[in-house]
C-alpha cells in the first residue's frame, strides 16, 4: 500500500534519520515517542507536506486517498459544517450522512466557532471521511480533550475503523492506553537523528505500556 525510504538528512531534513517501513491496508499504527523528536514532522512527511522529503521517498502516496486530522481542527471558520465538507468532495447527502457518522447530526448548520473542542474535532474527522481516504492519519487526536470526550473519540474511531477493514491508519499520541485501544502495530520513534526504535505488531492486550516503559528506560539511559 505504502513504503516508506526515508534517507532523512541525506534529504536535508534535520529532524528525521533514516524511517523505512511498509503500510499495508489494515494496519493500525500508533506512533509514540519523546515529546518534539518528531513525530508529527514524520506524518507530515508522509502526507507529503514537508516539501524537504522527496515525494519518491514515499512509494505509492500518489495512489491513495489521504485524510489528515491535524491537531487543530483547520475547518474554514466562515463556511458552515456541510459546507466544509462538500469541499472536501461530499454531496450534500454525503456530508450529511459523514457528519451523523461522528455523532453531529443535525449540526450540519453549524460554523465551526459554535462547537466545543470535542465536536470540532469530530466535524473534522467527518471531513477526513468525506474524501474516503485509504490512509487515515491523526495527529493528536485527543490532545487537550477531558477524559470523556477522548474516551468517546477514541470509541468513534475504533468503530470506524472496523467498519472499514481496508482503511489504515496512523495515529501520532502519547498515551500507551490509545494504542490498547487502536493499534494493531506499534512504531516507537527516537534518537537524534529520529529513527524508527520499534516496529511490530501488538501482542497481548495489557503488555503495550510495559514495552513503552522499557523503550522509554533505555532512551533515559542513552540521554
């Protein structure tokens, strides 16, 4: 589906060493890592927006339709919610049917400033899903929600994506409890330049923040 050759600053990209790895339909990553060693500059890489990563670095992007959560919900403010959508490509029906999806039926209406946090990052996930993306990436997706609402987001998106087998995701967090809920396969990024520490499907339910503890040990002990 995707692969990913990554020459890192070879490219001229200060942040990233060397990343290969393969994406295949299905899989559903959780990339976590220290705060700042680049793990958003490595989603924007594949989504093709860090313009200092060649676009033959990342085999196959040309093919797939991408949806990007970006942290901030990056809905245009003075269009409403179904508007936002139908330029993302959907019909009314469809942005309509999208936006229900994650739980804003009826908001369709709605300007993105008259949301709480919690819903706009919905609409914006409503908008991911309205170019029926094959790679679906998520920056933070609950970043400075309260529990509940994350809870409730994580829950959406789970849902979505077992309605959706062929979707992959890749989801860029902090919190070893996202990837018990979301993953199939773990990526742990670290080291100056960044590289790819740990690549591997998820084992056994509960050992996830057990092997984050211990990548995380030998990060302290290599500082």
């Amino acid at each position: 589906m995707l692969e990913l050759q990554i020459a890192g600053r070879s490219f001229g990209q200060p942040v990233l060493g060397e990343v290969f790895a393969t994406i295949e339909r299905g899989d559903r990553i959780c990339l976590l890592g220290p705060s700042g060693i680049g793990k958003t500059t490595l989603l924007n890489a594949i989504a093709g927006l860090d313009k200092t990563i060649p676009a033959e670095a990342i085999i196959g992007r040309e093919k797939l339709r991408v949806g990007y959560l970006f942290q901030e919900h990056r809905l245009l403010p003075w269009r409403t919610l179904n508007a936002n959508l139908r330029l993302a490509g959907a019909n009314h029906e469809e942005a309509q049917a999208h936006l229900a999806s994650v739980g804003l039926k009826g908001y369709g209406h709605y300007l993105p400033d008259q949301l709480s946090l919690g819903m706009a990052r919905r609409a914006a996930l409503a908008r991911c899903l309205a170019v029926k993306p094959d790679l679906l990436l998520l920056d933070e997706p609950f970043a400075s929600l309260d529990p509940v609402m994350a809870g409730e987001l994580k829950t959406l998106i789970a849902g979505i994506l077992d309605g959706n087998p062929g979707m992959a995701m890749i989801c860029v967090t902090h919190d070893g409890g996202d990837a018990e809920i979301l993953a199939n396969r773990l990526w742990y990024l670290d080291g100056k330049p960044a590289r790819l520490q740990w690549d591997d499907r998820v084992g056994e339910p509960g050992l996830i923040d057990g092997l984050l503890g211990k990548l995380r040990r030998l990060d302290l002990a290599d500082s």
